[in-house]
C-alpha cells in the first residue's frame, strides 16, 4: 500500500482508518482510480459518504508554454466533455449529455468554425466521454476522431501539435477531462487567468478558444466562450 501511495504522490500525516480503491472517471480522479480515504471509525467510507478524497488536477501554474515558433495551429477549441451521469462507474455522457454533443455537431462550425482535426482522449475503462462528446461533430463534418493520447499524456498532444507541421494554420478541437484542462491551457500558452484552473466540477458549457498567429510563435489570443445551452 505503501509504494501504491507513494507513486501517487499522496502524503497522509495520518491514516487512521482504510480505504476504499474505486473506480472512477479520470476527469473526476486519478488517472487510473479513485483512492477514497476515511479517516473515520476505521472502516472504509462508500465515495458519496468519504471524509477526504484526493483527485489529482494540473494546475496551469506548474506548466509553461511549449515553443510553436516553427509554426503550429492558426487555432485550438479547447473543450471538456459533455455531461456525465452520477454514477461513478458508468464511462459514457449522460442524456444531457448526449443531447449536449449532438447541438455542439452544429454549434460549433456555426459559431467558431469548422475544425479541421478533432482529437479526444483516448477510451479508458473510465471514460469514454470525450470521444462521444466530439462524436457527433466529426460524423457531421466526415472528420475521423484522433484518439491516441491517454489522459495523462496531455504533455505529448501539445508536443505533438506544435511539432507536426501537418497542423500548421490548421484549426483543431480538443475535447478532454477537466482536471488536465488548465496545464493544458498552459502548455498552449494561454495567460493565467485566462483560463479557469481549477476548471470547475460542474461547468460541462465553457469553451476556451485559441487564436495564433503560426508565423510569428507569440502568445494566442484566449477567449471564453459559454455555449447557450
């Protein structure tokens, strides 16, 4: 237990009770697991009645923009995934959420342009909520999903983006889990406070839209944008 503490970097002055390991969607936890602690009565606390939880977020502040002078997108829709349901083991949007991605299919190439690569995390025993958030736009514009980085590998996308030049003055949507949303935004090059960090539990309509100059490798242009719905 102790080495599985440690590789997750919690650091307990004192556990006086178990745990319960549950699992749980990467947005709202670990990257692999939910590690839920009571430190009450000494039996293992169900998730809704915990006393503490430890979910790892990125805050923007620990990452600094990658370099893009050689070129990069002309522009990034940075976007959570649409809503999910209550229940901790369920991998897949809620109805809400399904209704959500299918108005994004039009309300994105209306209102911010139509993108010409989509990308989502990869599908995790977890989650596969970002791929079917961004589903619908692909199907609408005959895009295919790029889904090759897991939710902890946000620091080779950005890598990735700014290094391929088959990106270059291209426009790309990133659909992700809200807890890598802000280090994301960072490594983008986005100001801090420009971004919300940490991204809120319940905001599912908050679209971070990137505008670059691919020529030039200064800082994008950052707006929020509220979907209407």
């Amino acid at each position: 237990m102790t080495t599985l503490l440690t590789s997750r970097r919690i650091m307990l002055g004192s556990l006086i009770a178990g745990f319960l390991a549950c699992a749980a969607a990467p947005d709202a936890a670990i990257a692999d697991a939910n590690f839920v602690f009571a430190l009450t009565a000494g039996v293992p606390a169900l998730k809704g009645g915990c006393t503490l939880c430890w979910r790892t977020r990125e805050s923007g502040a620990n990452f600094a923009p990658l370099e893009h002078a050689n070129g990069g997108p002309s522009r990034i829709i940075l976007m959570r995934h649409a809503d999910k349901t209550d229940d901790p083991n369920n991998e897949d949007l809620s109805e809400a959420g399904m209704a959500r991605a299918e108005r994004l299919a039009t309300y994105i190439p209306e209102t911010l342009g139509k993108p010409d690569y989509i990308i989502a995390t990869s599908h995790s025993k977890h989650s596969n909520r970002p791929r079917e958030t961004v589903a619908p736009l692909a199907n609408a514009l005959g895009l295919k999903v790029q889904h090759d980085y897991e939710n902890d590998e946000f620091e080779d996308l950005v890598d990735e983006i700014f290094s391929n030049p088959e990106y270059k003055g291209k426009t790309l949507v990133i659909c992700w889990h809200h807890g890598k949303l802000p280090a994301i935004a960072a490594l983008l090059g986005a100001a801090q406070g420009s971004y919300p960090d940490p991204w809120p539990e319940d905001a599912y309509n908050l679209i971070l839209d990137f505008r670059y100059d691919p020529n030039s490798g200064s800082a994008p242009t950052v707006t929020r944008v509220t979907e209407p719905f």
